[in-house]
C-alpha cells in the first residue's frame, strides 16, 4: 500500500490535532457551562441546555468525525496502521468507548434538556435535572478518556506488537 509523503504526514497530522483540540475544547466548554451557571428561569434552562447541545451537535461530532477519519487515514496509508503499536489499539479502543458514551449516554441526556415549550421546565425539573446529573458524572469521565488518549498519543507507552 502507498505511505503518505512527509508533507502529507504533517498536513495529516495538523488536522488530526485540530479534530482533537475541538473534540476537547468543546468537552470543557460542555461542563464549563454547566457548571458555572445556575439558570433561574424556565428561559435561562433553555439557552443553556440549548447552548450545550449547538456545541454537541455542530463541534463535538465534527471534531469525533474528524479523529476517526484521520485515524483512518493514519492506519491505512501510514506505516503505524492500525493495530501495529499496542498505544494505538489502546487509543482505538478509548476511542471507541468515548464514541459509545457519546452516543447512548451524553446524548440523549444534552438532547432531552433542549425544549421549546419554557412549560416542560416547570413541569418536568426532575427529568431536567436527572439529565444534568447524567452529564455532570459522565462530562468529566469524558474528559479524562480524552487527556489520557493525548497522553498515550505523546508518550507512546508500551512496546509495539510484533
């Protein structure tokens, strides 16, 4: 298989480091939101639930989209490939969970929160709150996973698989 040229490698890698600095920006931003404002208001509930899910839907996913195509690329037309090195199927792998927390857990609780009607957040406080609890345990979590991939990414642990 053809390898990428060193200029492709470098352009390669800016774009899998962008990808990886929205994916966390926007995870701090996430829970810095949340963390930092106490909405009043069945307003307030809404611009802040609805401000976390813009950054869910339109940063977060492109930064996710964003690692797992240049992952890709890395694995099919690098010399790393995929499975080669054991931090990278470590780093597959917490991909991986991360994408499936994301997925299941974290979104549908971001996407619960967001209603037009101001009346559901007078009505349904215990849904809405239970969502934010799901977000303030499993935010965090996420962040975690994503400093240990970057530590993993610059420390490259472990020996390769031979």
């Amino acid at each position: 298989m053809k390898t990428l040229n060193p200029t492709g490698m470098k352009w390669l890698k800016t774009f899998h480091i962008l990808f990886a600095v929205l994916w966390i920006g926007c995870g701090v931003s996430m829970n810095f939101l949340r963390i930092t404002i106490t909405p009043s208001s069945p307003e307030e509930k809404y611009i802040l639930s609805l401000s976390i899910k813009l950054l869910d839907d339109l940063l977060i996913y492109g930064g996710v989209l964003g690692i797992i195509i240049t992952g890709l690329i890395y694995g099919i037309w690098t010399k790393w490939g995929f499975f080669r090195q054991r931090w990278l199927t470590v780093k597959w792998i917490l991909t991986l969970v991360m994408v499936l927390i994301g997925w299941i857990v974290m979104g549908p609780a971001v996407t619960g929160n967001v209603h037009g009607n101001p009346a559901w957040y007078l009505t349904e406080n215990e849904i809405y709150c239970h969502n934010l609890e799901v977000s303030a345990l499993w935010g965090p979590i996420q962040l975690t996973l994503l400093f240990i991939v970057v530590l993993i990414s610059v420390f490259k642990p472990w020996k390769s698989r031979k």
